[in-house]
C-alpha cells in the first residue's frame, strides 16, 4: 500500500508541475479516420523515424569526425575501419537520410494529390514544405563531409547554381562557400550547417508543424467529406500506435538490410588542384534539377539559360509553397488541374531523374 501511495505522490507531483496528464488524455480521447487514403498518416510518422535515427547515428559519429581540411577524409576512413562498428554506424546515418527525404517527398505528393492542405490547414502544408527545403539543405550540407573527389566536385557545381540569381546570386555562393571557391573554410562552414544551425531551425519548425498537424486533426478525402457520412475512426492510443510500430519494425529492417548489402563508400581524399572526375552527378533528390539544367541552352533570347532554369526553379518552389492559396476551390476544376498536375510533376521528375542516370 505503502509503495502505491508513493508512486501516485510521485505521478501527482510530476503532472501538477508538467501538466502531462493533458497530453495523455489527449492521446487516448484521439481518433485517426480509417479509409482507402489511411496508408498515407503513416508516411508522416515515418520521417520522425528516419530522423531520429540520423539524430542517434549523428551523435555517434560526431565524436569521430574531424571537420578540417587534412583529417576529414581520414577520420571518415578511421570511423569506416578501426571504429567498432563504425562502418554500418555510418551506412544506416546515410541511407537513413536518403529514406527521410524520399518519405518527404511522399508525404507532400500524397497531400497535394489527396488535397489534405486545404482550409484550415494551410500553414500546415507551408510548414511541411520548409521542413522539405531543410531536408535537402541537410542532405547537400552533409554530402560534402566526407571530403572526397566526388563530394568536392558536386558541391563545386551545387554552390555555383545560385550565382546565376539576378543582384544576390554572386553573394550567396560566396556565403555558401566561405570565399571564392570550395576550400576548407566551406568544408567547416558545412559541418556548423550541418550540426548547428540546421538542427535548431528544424527542431523548431518540427515543433509547430506537429503542434499544427495535432491542432487540426487529419484531413478526409475530398470524397468522403462531400458525402458528410460518418467515417470510421481508430483509436490513436493504442491501436494507431501499434500499428505504427509495426511500419517502424518493417522500414528499420529495410534500413539495416539496404545498409549492410549496400554500404556507404569513401574516395580517396579531395584535392583541390586536381580536375573533376567524369560524370560528376549530385544526389538522386536533386538529379531531376541537374538534368533540368544540363538540357536547356546556354542562350535564351536576352537570358542565360542557367539563369531562366534558376528563377524557374525558385518560382515553381513558391507556387509549391502557395499551393492551398492557389487550389482554393479544390472540387471545381481549376482543384482538378492542378491534381493533374501533381501527377505530370511526378513523371517528369522521375523521367528527368532516370534520364540524367543513363
């Protein structure tokens, strides 16, 4: 009795000054609608996985690393085969971020497609396509860490495609690149973006884009709002959860199984003098832009053709942004070309991937 009454002081001592009670209660009273768009609540869940686990093997690998010009390569090398385990350690945190974006990329399609941003959760989508833009700058700003002849190179081409920009673009390489050129202040300039600053402004924009997400609920299919009929719901807690937990177990499993038969490589150290290696490419969530890119035509009328290709690029990134503003009647059929258009964005991205790999 005695040791019962000791953990309820305990519990009540912990809630009055945390409030926790509020969460849980709130879990429990949650319900997550079940119909043919269900499979699609997980994909979010899945993102928090693949980051958490690039958080963990992150940790582990930053008491390694040595972000500086004459040991980064090395200490990698180190990490790859002296380390205990330091090689699948390093595998799962790469494939682990590959997994994450591309579950970005999911998540936001099926939204769009499905229209789930639609009135009112707007600033849902609006924060769920900055949490993209991080992603992508976590994923180039660590491409670079390794400091390889391949890593090197593409971070050349990568930072030089913002100088085409009107008035700033010459500014941002530089900021980008700490100088002139890639060199070793890019490379530290890189891990503080890396381990720094992107983590807070994540952490943070993850924080309110949860908060929305739970705020909101989740959205019904355009189908089954109009017919206003009673959907059938599942509990969050615990039938949801466990569910979720299975989805967990499977892409652990295909994370591991895809980082041991397929492990992360190393080149020989970068060298600053040495020309670039043939058929430099950068990684497969940007291969769609990079083709762009590489087919257009140097001049257009008055226009550098990179430059068109940039200011293309960045008003179709707004108009992405600006989607619920801009599918405001989402059942009529301006709704129904721009569903059309999500999926002629996934051909021609795939297509324009696949082409720049051939």
């Amino acid at each position: 009795m005695k040791e019962k009454k000791v953990k309820k002081d305990i519990r009540s001592w912990l809630d009055e000054r945390s409030g926790l009670s509020v969460v849980f209660h709130f879990l429990r009273e949650k319900k997550i609608p079940q119909h043919k768009h269900s499979l699609w609540y997980y994909t979010g869940s899945a993102i928090l996985l693949f980051f958490g686990i690039q958080v963990i093997t992150g940790f582990m690998l930053v008491f390694y690393y040595n972000p500086t010009l004459e040991e980064a390569n090395s200490s990698v090398a180190r990490i790859m085969t002296e380390i205990p385990l330091g090689w699948i350690i390093r595998s799962v945190h790469s494939w682990s971020a590959s997994f994450m974006i591309a579950f970005v990329f999911i998540h936001l399609l099926s939204i769009w497609i499905t229209k789930a941003y639609r009135k009112p959760r707007e600033l849902t989508w609006m924060s769920g396509v900055f949490l993209l833009v991080l992603s992508l700058l976590f994923g180039f700003t660590g491409y670079l860490l390794p400091w390889d002849d391949l890593s090197l190179s593409a971070t050349k081409v990568g930072t030089d495609i913002p100088r085409s920009i009107p008035v700033v673009g010459a500014w941002v390489t530089q900021f980008l690149r700490g100088g002139e050129d890639v060199t070793g202040d890019t490379l530290t300039r890189f891990f503080g973006f890396h381990v720094c600053i992107l983590p807070i402004f994540l952490f943070a924009l993850l924080a309110v884009h949860v908060y929305l997400v739970q705020k909101q609920g989740m959205s019904l299919p355009l189908d089954l709002e109009s017919k206003e009929e009673k959907v059938n719901e599942l509990p969050f807690w615990p039938n949801f959860v466990y569910r979720e937990m299975i989805v967990w177990l499977v892409l652990i499993g295909v994370l591991f199984t895809v980082s041991i038969f397929f492990p992360a490589s190393l080149e020989k150290a970068a060298d600053l003098m040495a020309p670039a290696p043939e058929g430099i490419k950068p990684e497969w969530y940007f291969l769609f832009l990079f083709q762009m890119l590489k087919i257009f035509p140097s001049k257009i009328l008055f226009m550098n053709g990179d430059t068109l290709v940039v200011l293309l690029i960045l008003l179709g990134g707004i108009a992405f942004f600006f989607l619920p503003l801009i599918d405001n009647k989402p059942t009529e059929r301006k709704g129904k070309i721009i569903t059309v258009i999500a999926y002629l964005f996934i051909i021609y991205a795939v297509g324009m991937s696949v082409w720049s790999l051939l």
